[in-house]
C-alpha cells in the first residue's frame, strides 16, 4: 500500500480495512489479518497496526477475541455505509455541486454523464 504524506498512516490503515468491509472483502465475522500479518503486509511497525486495531474497536468496527483474533462486528458494514452516504451527502456532493454550478453543469448534462460512467447502477434500479 502507498501511503499519503497528508494523513497518518494508520488512519489511511483504517480506511482501507474499512473499504475492504464495505465492499464485502472481509464479511461480517470474518476474522482479520493478526497485527503481525497485516503489518507485514503493509510494511509498517506492529505498533502502527495496533493503533489502527484500536481505532476499529473503538468505532465498533472490529471485535477482540482473546487468543483468536479481530474479527468484523455484526453491524460493521451497515454502519460504514451509513457513515460513508453521511459524509457523501455532507461533504463531496456539495462541493461537486459547487464545481458543478462553477462550471455551468447542467442537469441534463450531469445525467447522461452519471450514465455513461456507471450504467450498470442505472440498469439496476
């Protein structure tokens, strides 16, 4: 994993476990990667993944099994969703309508665009 200078390391760990839940690479209950294997993996110190780990619990994400493991919590998945739609709604989608409206976007125009990048998600509904 490339890491970014702009934020701390172990919260872009926490995003990307938190994507992979999101999209179902790691299910509800499924055991994680230990501290050792995910900080092999992303070549950062055990103590980096540690911190990581702890964020993750403290946000209900995972669950400590003494002597097992972390494994994904129940609801973890339902609640990243919701949070991702929430800062959607109250941080991106703004700011696009605002680079929108900048670059005189019309409806319209943003529709068949929306289309043309996902028609998989238009077909769908």
């Amino acid at each position: 994993m490339e890491f970014n200078n702009n934020k701390s390391i172990f919260l872009q760990i926490v995003d990307n476990i938190t994507e992979k839940i999101a999209n179902g690479t790691f299910p509800a209950g499924e055991r994680i990667p230990s501290v050792r294997e995910l900080a092999a993996e992303m070549g950062v110190n055990p103590n980096t993944i540690m911190r990581t780990f702890n964020e993750l619990q403290s946000k209900q994400i995972i669950d400590n099994r003494r002597g097992i493991g972390y494994f994904v919590s129940p609801d973890a998945r339902k609640s990243i969703l919701m949070k991702k739609k929430q800062d959607f709604y109250d941080r991106v989608l703004p700011e696009f309508l605002h680079q929108a409206k900048l670059a005189r976007v019309t409806p319209s125009e943003l529709s068949k665009h929306l289309e043309k990048l996902n028609p998989a998600y238009y077909e769908n509904k």
